[in-house]
C-alpha cells in the first residue's frame, strides 16, 4: 500500500484534499491529508517554513510510514521538498502539483516580483490574507467551488514565506512528478524545466486551474495513482 501525505498551497488546509483523498483511498492507497502550522483548524500560530517541514516529517514518522508519496501544492511544495530529502528510505516519490519546488538558500518569494506580497504581510501583522474572489477567476473553478475556498481559507504565516530552504542536495536528486496546471501558465518554471531534464523527473499535464483538487479532483486522483504505480 502506497502511503499519500497531501499538503496544500497558501491559504489552506487537509479540508482541501477532501476528493482527492476519497479518490485515493478508493484506488486502494492511503491518504493523509496534512494541515501545516497556522493555517486552517491550527490557524493563528505563526510559523516559518522550517516549522512546515517538520510538520510533514513528523506526520510521517508518527504514522511510521513507508512506501510514502509525497504531495506538494503550490507554495507547499517548498516545504515537501525539503521534508522528502529527510525522510530517506521512506519516500518513494515527490509529487509537486502547479507548485514552487526548494532550493537551497532560496526563499519561495526568491525569484518573482514579491515587493507586493511582502508589503500586505507587514500590513497584516506578518499574515498574507487570502485572495478575493475576482483572483481566482479563469481557473477552471465553479462558483460553489470558489465559494468552498473563500470560506475555509485562512491567512497564512508570513514568515513561512520568506525563510529560506535549508537542503543537502538538489530536489532533483529525488524521484519527483511535476504536474503543470495549463490554466496558470502553459510551462513548468525555468529552473523545474532543467530539473526534468533528468531521468528520475516526470512532467503530467493537466488542463485546469491552479487548484486542481477543486476544479479535477478525480484527475488529480488519477495522476497521483499513477505516479505510484509506475514508480
């Protein structure tokens, strides 16, 4: 039995995995969906992005889990990342859904015009708010499916965002899925474009939104079964 940890982007919680996880556990797999510090039923505790990492090691390890894939959204994958570097033997692949991927010394603002996001995190007492509504128009998302995010969105720790990745090695050392999300963009990020070049890295294309357990559930599903099975 392959073992899922699924770790949602910015803003969210396990509630999010809600479909996939039902997809997963009906294609005979186990699915832990992982809410991080701060976010979520455990909002309200800052937190910085080593906190998220060892929030994935320790689910891991108090489960004792093997045979574990491990499924990163969006901002998450940063943290999921460097948590797969630590677990070892335990891991049989790393899943980056539409997500930034870790490297060292880099922060997940590094690389992109963040004065912005900065600027509303000191404005919000070191939290980024949610997005409105207006942000996630064109994503392939339903009203009721935007609805679903607007309500059990929280704001997210600030300081998970702008600490940097402590890695060992490159995230291309680990067998890794890259699944591109066409809607916000129709190619991987340069730097996870070079890491594909390698032989244990996977692109899957997938024709929605940024948030594809909401608007493909049962596709994600489907993706993430078979980067297990093929693996």
């Amino acid at each position: 039995m392959t073992h899922f940890v699924l770790v949602a982007g910015a803003w969210l919680g396990a509630w999010a995995w809600d479909e996939v996880a039902a997809g997963l556990r009906a294609a005979g797999h186990d699915a832990h969906p992982l809410t991080l510090t701060g976010l979520a039923d455990k909002r309200g505790t800052p937190a910085g992005q080593r906190t998220h990492v060892q929030d994935v090691v320790d689910e891991v390890e108090r489960l004792d889990l093997r045979d574990v894939v491990l499924v990163g959204h969006s901002y998450s994958g940063v943290p999921v990342g460097q948590a797969a570097e630590r677990i070892g033997d335990r891991l049989r692949r790393v899943v980056y859904v539409d997500a930034n991927v870790p490297f060292d010394g880099e922060s997940f603002l590094s690389g992109w015009p963040s004065d912005h996001v900065r600027a509303s995190i000191e404005e919000h007492g070191g939290w980024w708010p949610p997005l409105d509504a207006d942000d996630y128009a064109g994503q392939g998302m339903t009203d009721g499916q935007i609805a679903r995010m607007l309500s059990g969105g929280t704001p997210h720790p600030g300081a998970s965002l702008t600490e940097p990745a402590v890695l060992k090695g490159s995230p291309g050392d680990l067998p890794s899925t890259y699944v591109k999300c066409l809607l916000d963009g129709d190619a991987p990020p340069p730097a996870v474009a070079e890491l594909l070049e390698r032989g244990n890295w996977q692109l899957v294309e997938l024709d929605t939104g940024h948030w594809p357990m909401f608007s493909q559930p049962r596709e994600l599903a489907r993706i993430l079964h078979e980067s297990a099975a093929d693996h």
